[in-house]
C-alpha cells in the first residue's frame, strides 16, 4: 500500500512513512492542545471577564445569563478570500424573550476589551432572521447586522477563536432562548425570518 501510494504520488516509501508519521504527531498534538484548552476554559479569566461585562454593563446585569458568542464574514471572490470574525459578549434572560442584550468584544494583549452594549429588541430591529445556531440581527440600518453563534466548546485556534470558554449549559440555555427570541420579535414586528410582512 506504501508503495502504491509513494507511486501515485511521485515520491519514495520512506518520504510517504515520514509524512504519515509527521501527520500524526501532529494530529496527537492539536488533540493534546484542545484538551488542555478545553479544561482551561471551565474556569478561565475569559469566562469571567464575559460575566463581568454582562454583569456590569447592561441593567441588572446580574440576572442575566452571559455567554460568548462569535461570528465570520467571508468578502471576495473564488481567486482571493478575506475573512473578517467578531466577538460579543451576550446577555439574556430565559424568561425575558423579547430582548437580549450584545457587547462588541476584542482581545488586545491577552485582555478582552468592549465597546458599549446594544439592546436587541423589537424597538430598533427590522426582523431576525437565521436560527438559534446562527442568529442575524438586522438592523434599518442595513450595513449594521449583528450574527450571533454560541458554541458550548471554544479553545483558542488564532483569529478564528481568541479564548478558552467551556460554556455547555449556557449553550443550550441560549439556543432554547433564541429561538423564542426570534419567534417573539418577528411577531411584535409582523414580520417573517425574511423581514417580509405576511400577504393579505
């Protein structure tokens, strides 16, 4: 089998043992990694800065479950991609399903930093639109569109994920929430997923 392989691919056997070999390593290394990340992030300081910044910034912020949320834009074409992420922390309430609240976030030197909140409801919403995975704000404004993503597991892997956040529960507290979100603002606003009011 190695040598049909090294034939197919024009090298020797020993090249495709140690590309193998090499594929391995490296696998048990990235597996090795998320580990370590994974329990890392069931208490980190990133876990805890999200909380203090639901906690302190947004109106009774204690009462508000915090998670950390994020989302991509791919711009260009098939010949040259730029792939922009954002990051928020989001505040919400299970039994408060016409709002949630989102803060901007980055991380500069290790430390995340915000912008101010905005407070998502049907008062300055035009529809919602995706589904409690993948959760678009839209905004009159069309440029200004918040896409909301929480995931249970975040290790760091570059620009894609900047932290270290094990939030299980919070994840499936948020995709129960969004979904009611989502039902609850469209129908104060007369609108569907698409921001289209219904035929008469």
């Amino acid at each position: 089998m190695i040598q049909k392989m090294a034939d197919y691919l024009g090298v020797s056997p020993k090249a495709v043992i140690i590309g193998i070999v090499g594929f391995i390593i490296a696998a048990i290394i990235v597996y090795i990694k998320i580990s370590i990340d994974e329990k890392k992030g069931v208490n980190s300081q990133e876990k805890e800065d999200i909380r203090k910044i639901i906690s302190n910034l947004i109106p009774d912020g204690q009462q508000y479950t915090a998670v950390y949320a994020h989302s991509k834009e791919v711009y260009g074409g098939a010949r040259m991609k730029r792939e922009v992420y954002h990051y928020y922390a989001v505040g919400f309430r299970p039994d408060q399903t016409d709002h949630m609240w989102i803060v901007p976030i980055g991380v500069e030197g290790g430390k995340i930093v915000y912008t101010q909140p905005v407070k998502a409801s049907a008062e300055n919403l035009t529809h919602v639109s995706g589904n409690e995975y993948m959760l678009a704000m839209n905004f009159p404004d069309k440029k200004a569109k918040y896409i909301i993503s929480v995931d249970g597991s975040n290790t760091k892997m570059g620009k894609e994920c900047q932290v270290n956040i094990q939030q299980q529960e919070e994840a499936k507290a948020f995709y129960s929430f969004a979904k009611a979100f989502q039902e609850n603002v469209n129908a104060a606003l007369g609108v569907d997923q698409k921001g289209r009011k219904p035929k008469k």
